[in-house]
C-alpha cells in the first residue's frame, strides 16, 4: 500500500532529524571516541576532542559547550574522513598538514620529519649559550627538515640571519614555504646539500636533528613514525651514528672560533658523539635533557683561536 502523503511528509521530517542528530557535535565526538576505541587508542575521547576541534578549527570549549550544534553534511564529511586516517595510525599532525613547535606553526610533507617537543631541547640549548639575542649572528641548519630548529632560533634573534641545508629537494621547498609564511624570508635560506660540503664557514652557532635511529631498529619504530617518516629522516647508518659522523667532521671548517654547536641525540649516543666532537678539536660543554629526561641535545664549543685544543673525555650522561 502506497503511503499518503502526510505521512511520507512525517516519514522525511523523521528521518531528516534524526540525520541531523547523528550530525550533532556531541554525536560526531562520540562516534569519533567509539571509533578511536576500537582502534586502540589509549584515552579516545580526549583524542576525539582534539581531532573534531582541530578538523572544523573550534575552541575545544565549545564542544563542550554546545554539544547540540548541528554540522553541516561537508563538516561531517571532514570529521569522519580524518577519522579514518587516524584510525589508521596516521598522526593528526599529518592528517592536518602542519605541527607546532616553539610556539610557531609549520608546514608538513611527506619529505619532512615531523617535529617533536623533545627537538625544542635544541632550541633551549642555544637560548642558553648565545645571551645577546639582539647580535648580528649567522646561524647554520644541518638536515634542516622543515625548517623548525632554524626559524625558531631567527624568531628569537632578530637581528640574525640563518641558511638551512637538506638533501631532499622537497624538504627544502617545504622550509622555504615556511619562512615565508612566518615572515622570515628575508632573514631565513635554504639550500639542497650534503650536510656541510661546498659551504663557506664563518658561522655562529650551528644546530642539526640528523638520523640518529640505527637500521636495525628502523623496523621496531612505531607505525605512526615508521609508515609517515621518510626514511631518509630516520636511518643512522648501522649504529645510528652515520650521519653524526659526517658532519662532526666539518665543523671545523664552519664554526667561528668560539661558535656554539647543539645537536640532538638518540638515547645513550651522547657518548659517542661527544667522543667524536673532542676528537674534531671542540670541547664539551654539556648534555641538556628533554622533558623526560633524557640526554637529548649535545653542545661543544669551538675553541678561541688563542685556546689549546681540548685534551680528555668529559663524562656524559646516557
């Protein structure tokens, strides 16, 4: 029997709210939480409160706040496809394209490593070191990535100036894009290179993330780091220390007599790094932790032209 048309009518509002209910706010974050749950995620409705804010660019509060509003079908479209990626593992990050760190944001590709809070140690060490944060200094980026250690640094000097090398075509593209969207171009260069080769010397302070992960532990990384990470961002060469040991052995060349070296490490590398920066002739000057405490950045010092060079092994932490 064909149904009338009053009740084809109540049928449609019926099912048109209850489409509308299912869009809610409050209903997405629970969908999104159920999701996240199965997939294993440790805590999945704080999780599915930042992946809903940070998708449709809300104030976390007003998820809370208005549960009852009502997303439009493209919103709700965004939301659950983002949710798949993330159930997939693919950090948020990615899924949104770009990270903070230091307080600034930056572009991300998928030649890029993604930025982490213990990379800020870096920054730290140097704020540190250098006290006049107003001098004319020229700052060095070695495997520059997406530019965030660099243009970090130039946010805070702002009278210096910074080149940044990658071997990856992309990635440079990606930290130019950077510096201009942070207003930095013109402080701020990047240059496609082999850590320090063809480049003149005469730099400040000189900072570098390199691949510190040993090849044999590539394979145990998380799925999120191993799968969206370029490998050329992560692979040290057997013991993890490759790519330490090509540019220790250029810094001679490139810092100033004096100029500050800060360079994060892998978990109980500090040692052997700091071994090869006294044996380039630069002395130590100590190993700063990352908020869980452990050796993550470590600086050395170019000698002044008049020092000796630096006999003995301080030593450092693991």
């Amino acid at each position: 029997m064909r149904s009338s048309p009053r009740t084809r009518q109540r049928d449609w509002q019926r099912s048109r709210g209850d489409a509308e209910v299912r869009r809610t706010l409050g209903a997405l974050l629970g969908e999104a939480a159920s999701v996240l749950s199965r997939a294993g995620f440790a805590e999945p409705r704080r999780l599915a409160r930042r992946l809903v804010a940070s998708i449709l660019d809300l104030p976390p509060a007003e998820l809370l706040a208005h549960p009852e509003q009502v997303l439009n079908e493209r919103q709700a479209g965004r939301v659950r496809l983002a949710l798949e990626r993330m159930a997939e593992r693919e950090p948020l990050s990615r899924i949104l394209g770009c990270r903070e760190f230091w307080g600034l944001e930056f572009g991300l590709s998928p030649d890029t490593l993604d930025p982490r809070p213990d990379t800020e140690t870096v920054v730290e060490a140097v704020l540190r070191r250098v006290p006049d944060h107003g001098a004319e200094l020229r700052f060095l980026d070695l495997g520059t990535g997406t530019g965030c250690i660099l243009l970090a640094l130039l946010s805070e000097f702002p009278a210096a100036t910074g080149l940044g090398v990658d071997i990856a075509v992309g990635t440079t593209m990606t930290a130019r894009r950077n510096a201009v969207a942070l207003g930095l171009t013109g402080r701020a260069h990047f240059v496609v290179g082999d850590w320090g080769t063809a480049i003149s010397g005469g730099f400040d302070v000189i900072v570098s993330n390199p691949p510190y992960i040993a090849r044999s532990a590539l394979a145990d990384l998380p799925h999120e780091v191993a799968r969206y990470d370029p490998r050329l961002a992560l692979d040290g060469g057997p013991d993890g220390l490759g790519a330490c040991r090509s540019l220790v052995a250029e810094l001679p060349e490139l810092l100033k007599p004096g100029g500050v070296f800060a360079c994060e490490v892998g978990m109980g590398q500090a040692p052997a790094v700091g071994a090869m920066l006294q044996a380039s002739g630069l002395a130590i000057e100590g190993c700063e932790r990352d908020l869980a405490g452990i050796a993550r950045c470590l600086v050395a010092r170019a000698p002044a032209r008049s020092a000796q060079k630096v006999v003995g092994m301080r030593r450092l932490p693991v």
